[in-house]
C-alpha cells in the first residue's frame, strides 16, 4: 500500500484481493449450496420407509403372478399398493383398485 501511494485501504484499487474476495465468496456459496442440498435430501430420507416383507407362499405367489402380468417387479408393486392404502375412519385397510404401471 506504502508503495503504491495509498493513504489507507481502498478494496476497488485492491485488484488481487478483490478477486481473492469473490473467488472466496464463490467457494462460500458452493459449499452453502452443497449443504442444502444434502439437508433437503435428509429431510426427504426421513419421510422414507425402508421394509422387509415376508409372505406366505400362497399370498407370495399371487404378489409374484400380479406383478408379471403388470409387467413390473413384486417389489414395484408392492410399492404401488401401499401409494394407494386408504384408511377408513373406523381403522380399516383397504387399496380401490388400480392398473400397475411401469
């Protein structure tokens, strides 16, 4: 600054430490961006149910003949069941009936 005839610090004149600030305020959003990113997709995960399903050989069968005639995985359909699960209000479980899709 002495060198340069500065009477004190003028960031505008500063051109090295001006880049220096946006190169550094860029990584700042970067790393912002990057950690939203990652809560959003922590946010959704919770919403997330991962099951393990055992079925009976019968109902696993019918599960398994369903889901090759739709054309999609048994989880798949599962999967689309349990999107359509409606609860009555008095506790009772039903699905209406829907067309697997891929």
């Amino acid at each position: 600054m002495t060198r340069a005839g500065w009477g004190v610090y003028e960031p505008e004149r500063d051109i090295e430490g001006s880049a220096w600030a946006r190169e550094r305020e860029e990584r700042r959003a970067g790393v912002l961006a990057a950690r939203a990113a990652f809560e959003a997709r922590r946010r959704e995960g919770a919403d997330e149910l991962r099951a393990e399903l055992w079925l009976s050989a019968a109902p696993s069968r019918l599960v398994r003949a369903a889901a090759g005639r739709a054309g999609v995985a048994p989880v798949q359909l599962l999967a689309q069941l349990a999107e359509r699960v409606v609860v009555g209000e008095d506790g009772t479980v039903s699905v209406p009936p829907f067309t697997p899709s891929r």
